[in-house]
C-alpha cells in the first residue's frame, strides 16, 4: 500500500496486486488515525459480496471466482472501539460487460486499486452497535 496527502482534505491510496483491498484500507486506517469517505477504482479478482437480509439479520454472502474491473469503490473508513471499520460497497465489471455489485467483504487487487479518501478525524465519526439489526452503525448524537 501507499498513501500520499494531497491535501488536508484529499489523501490517495493505491494497492498494489495481491493486497486485499478492506485490509488495505484497515492498515491505511490504522496507521494514519484517519476516517472518511472511500471512492475508487481498479482491478480485483476473487471478490466477495453480500447483501444485508433485514428479516434474517445477516448477511448474504457470495464469492465471485475470476477478475473483475472495479467500477465503483464508495463507501466509508470510521471507528468502533478505536479500530477501523471500512464499509464499502462495489460495483464491478464482468468480461461479458455485465456488472454484479453489493457490500465489499473481500477482494483481491489484481492488478491496481485507486482510491481517494475524504478525511474525518479518527474521533469524529465512530459507530456503535444497533440493537435492532445487530450492525455497528454510524453514531450520529453523543
């Protein structure tokens, strides 16, 4: 992984082949003692998916064998327990130019992942378990 600061308000990552793209984001996270808004593109394979089943309270996950471009990287870097959280969401392109998309669990860089980040402060946004759902979500009030 490397990082550049741009500026105060713009920071760029780019993952390099082999790197799993949450760890990678986790480490910058980490490291940095920065959150914020995730958006990027690339190319990754063995990516996996899901989707959040509100009636069963879990997700539905699926592993997608093969590379894929990554289209649409946008989500978000915030804290639970002062250890970073990436959510993010993937939109990512198939060789038959059909896409297939859902919440990001893992994927694998294949052959570059370049992603801005729109920084937060590591205090300024965390996120907290939600007794309805179960998920760790935004802590808006204190």
């Amino acid at each position: 992984m490397e990082a550049k600061r741009i500026s105060d308000k713009l920071w760029a990552v780019k993952l390099s082949p082999g790197e799993d793209i949450l760890e990678g984001l986790a480490v910058f996270a980490g490291e940095k003692g920065v959150g914020g808004f995730v958006n990027g593109i690339g190319a990754v394979k063995e990516p996996e998916l899901g989707y959040f089943d509100l009636a069963e309270k879990s997700y539905k996950k699926k592993k997608f064998d093969g590379e894929f471009e990554l289209l649409s990287l946008s989500g978000n870097i915030s804290f639970s327990d002062n250890e970073p959280l990436v959510h993010v969401h993937a939109i990512l392109g198939k060789n038959d130019f059909s896409t297939i998309g859902g919440h990001l669990f893992s994927a694998e860089v294949s052959v570059t992942a370049e992603i801005i980040i729109i920084p937060w402060g590591m205090n300024e946004l965390s996120r907290t378990e939600d007794q309805e759902t179960r998920l760790k979500l935004w802590k808006l009030c204190d």
